[in-house]
C-alpha cells in the first residue's frame, strides 16, 4: 500500500459541486483532496454532455459544460487542492482523530472531516430494449463531442432533458433528427419542448425502437408507433439512447450515513448523522429540496464552511464577504477571511 494522504478535508466526488466545494476549503485555508471514481473531474458533465448549453448558472444565460468546469478548476486553483481521479471511496475507518478512507486501488486517505458531493454516485445508462450489440458502433449514451455528428441522420431515444437538449443541439449539425419517444408528452422542461416543437426535428411520440439494423455499423432503425400496422423505418448513422440512468451508491451505503430511497439525508448545516461527514448536491435530500446546479453550490459552500467551524470550535462557519478582502484579478490569489 503507498503511504497515506494527510489532508483535513476530503471531498468525495469531482463534479461541479465538489469542484466549487474545493474553492471553499481553500478559502478557509484547508488541505483538500478531491476523490473521484472518475479519471477526469467534472462528473456527469464531463463524461456525459461536455459540449451541452447549461442555463441554470447564475450570471451565466448559458455556459457549456467543459467550460463551466474549466472555470471551477481554475477558481480553485490557487489553493492547490489534490486531485485524487480514477480512485473509487470504498472503505471507511473512524478514529480519535477523525477517518480515514480506503480507495478501490488500495489508496489510504486521512482525513478530519469528510464532504460527500457524489451526485448520482455511479451511473449507468439504461440500455434500449432492443440492439445493444450495437454500442459504440453507432448506438451511444452520451454526446461528447457534437461535430463528430455533422451530417448524419440523427435518431434520439428518450423524453427527458437529455433527450431534448441533444436534439437540439445536434439539429445544425446532422443531416437529420428524430427524437422518438415512448409516451406523448415530454418529461423535459417545457421551453424545451417548446423550441423542440418549433424546431426541424421530427417527433414521433407513443413509440419506441423495435429493430437496429447495419453491418458493421448502424445504418437503420424501425419504429413502433402505438396502434400502426407498421413500423416506420428510419435512417440512422447514431442512435442516443437517452433513456436515464441507474444509480448506485456503493461502498457508501456502509458508511452507516442517513439514507433513504438513494439519499443521504443532512440537516440546514449540510451534516449527516456522522459527526465530521457533511454532503451536498444531488445525492442529498432534505423536504423542499430542488434538485439544480444552482442548491448544490449554496450546499456545497454551507456544508465546507460548517466543516471548518467542526474542526475548529469557536470559530465561525460564516467565511465573511469574500468581496471585502479578495484582490482584484491579477493582484495575487485570495487570502483567508478575517473570521478563520
């Protein structure tokens, strides 16, 4: 095993709230390690839609995913957090002095305090009924790269958000695209479905893939609609299966954390049942919860600041207006606040 990692706070999970969360630490001058099963940060958004418009950033009509995590990476940077990327949290020991976290790869970390931002925990994409062999051979979950999509015909299989941003995106970009979907109405937001309706993208509703055809690769699909003798048959160069995902949040559920249906449940100071262990983002539930980038960074800055005031009795979990004593940009790097 190689020697362990000191630091008095580990964020487990490398998404934009732990990313944001790792800014915070640094301002209240904590070491930080960033854990993530993933082998580069961001989470979903990197691994899934790095190159989707994101709407609900605050000062930001829309910022593409790749970009908005460039930006946390370098708002943090001037802390050096330690990254820690493609280490899976598995274990966990508690001591006098606070825990200590054992990775899939045999990593020790210890810690004095831990906050848990694992959104999801580990996702896997639900399947089509029909022509998985397909995967990676046209069949995809996730669009990384959309000018990899330039004049093809497009087919998308799902109703949520995914499935409609997607179209959307890919609809100036492929030859064509069919967004089909099993119900009538849309699970996506309703301007989305709104520019969808105005937009070129064929909509086929109360149907569902039936048959993939195509050697090597995707050539065609049939749909079925509801109550058609027939199924249409579609061209189709990539088929998205869009259809969600399956969460899974492993080695935690161990940890002896508050969990209910998935959730980690945390009181107005973003702490857990276990002293020292705090979460934020969407892994987390509380009555009124809203599920938005937007609450996971307000969690994320409340659960890292009344870490700090756990290991540090007598302080204050308020972190003071970071405009009050933050140089301007390129005067230097942020300093603590008065309060730490």
């Amino acid at each position: 095993m190689s020697t362990p990692t000191s630091v008095d706070l580990v964020i487990v999970g490398a998404g934009p709230v732990g990313l944001f969360g790792a800014y915070y630490a640094g301002v209240r001058l904590m070491s930080t390690a960033v854990l993530d099963s993933l082998e580069e940060p961001g989470g979903q958004i990197t691994a899934m839609y790095p190159e989707k418009a994101i709407f609900d950033v605050a000062g930001f009509p829309a910022i593409k995913g790749r970009t908005l995590v460039e930006q946390l990476l370098a708002q943090a940077a001037p802390f050096n957090p330690k990254y820690m990327l493609g280490h899976q949290a598995v274990g966990l020991e508690r001591g006098d002095g606070g825990f200590a976290i054992t990775t899939a790869s045999g990593h020790r970390i210890e810690t004095r305090a831990i906050v848990i931002t694992g959104g999801i925990g580990t996702f896997t994409p639900r399947p089509l009924p029909t022509g998985g062999e397909y995967l990676g051979r046209g069949l995809v979950h996730f669009v990384p790269d959309p000018e990899a999509y330039a004049g093809q015909d497009i087919v998308v299989v799902g109703g949520g958000d995914s499935a409609l941003d997607w179209a959307l995106m890919l609809e100036s970009i492929g030859k064509s695209v069919t967004i089909v979907h099993r119900r009538n109405e849309f699970r996506g937001h309703q301007h989305s479905v709104e520019l969808l309706k105005a937009s070129s993208v064929r909509i086929i509703t109360e149907a569902q893939v039936s048959a993939v055809r195509g050697d090597p690769d995707v050539t065609e699909v049939d749909v079925t609609v509801t109550g058609s003798d027939a199924p249409v048959t579609l061209s189709c160069d990539k088929l998205i299966a869009a259809l969600g995902f399956t969460a899974n949040l492993g080695p935690l559920m161990e940890w002896g954390l508050d969990i209910q249906k998935r959730q980690i449940m945390v009181n107005t100071a973003g702490a857990t049942n276990v002293p020292g262990i705090y979460a934020a983002g969407d892994i987390v539930d509380y009555e009124g919860k809203v599920k938005l980038i937007a609450t996971g960074f307000g969690e994320v800055a409340t659960a890292v600041n009344n870490a700090f005031a756990y290991l540090n009795p007598g302080k204050s979990a308020f972190p003071g207006h970071l405009s009050d004593y933050a140089p301007a940009p390129g005067e230097g790097t942020p300093v603590a606040s008065p309060t730490a």
